[in-house]
C-alpha cells in the first residue's frame, strides 16, 4: 500500500475548509465524478486588494485529493491571487510533506481547480473541456495541452509518470502511443535547447520487461493480491480475486473492506501494485462490473 505523510493523514481525517463558502466570489470546478475525482474551489476575494480572504473545497474523490485540497485552501488564505497563480502543483504536494507517485494527480486537479477559480473571479474563460488539444486519454478524458503541461512542468519521463500525474495512460492503455509521443517530443525539445548543455538530461526509460506467459501472468496475479491480503485481513477486511479478462481484473472486497470511505483508495493501491508486478497497465474492478467495463 501507499506510505501517506503524517500530515496527508491529518488533512484526510481532519480536513480544513471543507464545505460551502458563504460570499465566495471565484469558484472553480474541475474533474469528473464519473472519472473519480473532482473538485470545486471557493474563494472569496477582496476587491480591493485582491487578496484571498477565505477559501474552502467540496471535493470527491480519495484520501489524497481529500488532503490535497485542504493543503491548497490553507496555502493560498492570505496571497494575492497574482501570488496564487504562482502555487505549482509540487507546491501542494511538498505541504503534505510529500505524496505517493500514483496520487500526484490530485495535486494537480488542485492547482487546475485554483486557475480556473481565479479566471472565474475575474471574468476570464477557463476552459477545460479540451477543445485546447487533441484529447488522447479516453478513459479520463486527458488532453494532450495538459499532458505537455505536466510532463514539463514536473519533469516526468515515462507512461507510468504521466499516469501518476494525470491519470492519463492507468486505463485501458490504448492511449500510450499518444502519451509516449508526447514524452519524445518534449524530451527532444529539452535536449535541443540553448541551455540543454547546462542541464542534466532526463534518466532513459528503463527497458521493458520480459513478457510473461499466460500462465506466469496470472500467477503474478494471484503472488501480487495474496501479498496484500494480510494487510487488509489486520484492518478485518479481505479481497478475492473472481476473474481476469485480459487487462481487467474482477475482485470482491470483504468484511471491513465492503462500503469503507477508502475502498476506492484500497482498490487503486492495489492495482497500482499490480501495475508494477506485471510491467502492465491493468485495471482492478469490482466484481458487480464484471461484463460491464470495456
């Protein structure tokens, strides 16, 4: 499972600023329930200065954007919305003292929620319903303008990175052709700069893995969730696997594990563990979905 800061588990059980704000004037809406995850950021500007009195969030979605949404209210109370636009997604994450790779993605739905919460305040279009770029996951309805964005922004390198960061590339895969053409292309740019000679090059993409047969790949599986079991079995939950077709791999939670606030974030822990046992992307679904996913 995924090794939270103390203070990600402080702002996920004792979160700050959550709820409606009363006399908010810039309101910001980002993400998707139907994708897992979406956030909507009030503040309340004044005027004047244009200074950011008081903010709060109505978020769902995981422990983690739970956390890093009450870490961006607290940061931002008290700047300049000039100074808010500075806030980078590392910035949230670097306020909880760190984040799982595979949760860096709700620090950026952050920051995308302050931009587009600051451009509503001043009359500005926000835009993010991709007419910017070419949309290139599916899944999660990523584009390729915020992908470019994150990937040098944050220095990323690899599909893997990039799904971290955006979600883009954790679903059915079809999209890392898009994505891995996007890494080249920033990754050639960066190297071919006037400054390049003056900068680390970024670490080559690691050579994939030997692929496994049917039967290995299965028992990686099985090795992967069996592993994960005895964590779940202390909390008095437990998980089954029911089937595995292709990419998608059906569970069934038990005991505690059945209707808990972080069953969505038991399920994506698992799976990502599962991602890196196989060097595949997979999806891990509950067994009610099974026949349904596509």
């Amino acid at each position: 499972m995924w090794d939270y800061s103390e203070k990600v588990r402080e702002h996920f059980f004792n979160p700050r600023n959550a709820g409606l704000l009363d006399g908010a004037n810039g309101i910001g809406d980002v993400g998707s329930i139907k994708c897992g995850d979406a956030l909507r950021l009030m503040l309340k500007v004044d005027p004047d200065s244009e200074k950011i009195v008081d903010a709060s969030f109505q978020t769902f979605g995981c422990g983690s954007a739970i956390a890093s949404s009450s870490a961006l209210t607290e940061i931002v109370k008290g700047m300049t919305l000039d100074e808010a636009l500075k806030v980078s997604n590392q910035d949230i994450a670097d306020y909880l003292d760190g984040l799982p790779p595979e949760k860096m993605h709700c620090s950026v739905m952050g920051r995308e929620a302050l931009q587009a919460a600051v451009a509503n305040y001043r009359g500005e279009a926000w835009k993010d319903d991709h007419e910017e770029g070419a949309l290139i996951c599916k899944c999660f309805a990523i584009d390729a303008v915020l992908i470019e964005e994150v990937v040098r922004a944050n220095s990323l390198t690899t599909v893997e990175q990039v799904a971290h960061f955006t979600k883009a590339g954790g679903g059915c895969a079809s999209c890392h052709e898009g994505i891995e053409e996007i890494l080249a292309r920033v990754s050639k740019e960066a190297c071919t700069a006037p400054t390049a000679a003056t900068k680390p090059l970024p670490p080559a993409t690691p050579a994939a893995a030997p692929k496994l047969t049917n039967f290995q790949r299965i028992r990686k599986i099985e090795e992967t969730v069996e592993a994960i079991r005895p964590m779940l079995q202390r909390d008095h939950g437990d998980i089954e696997i029911v089937e595995i077709d292709g990419k998608n791999i059906y569970v069934n939670l038990k005991g505690a594990c059945v209707g808990c606030m972080m069953e969505a974030a038991t399920l994506n822990g698992i799976q990502t563990k599962l991602v890196e046992a196989l060097g595949e992307f997979v999806r891990l679904l509950p067994a009610a979905m099974l026949g349904k996913a596509h």
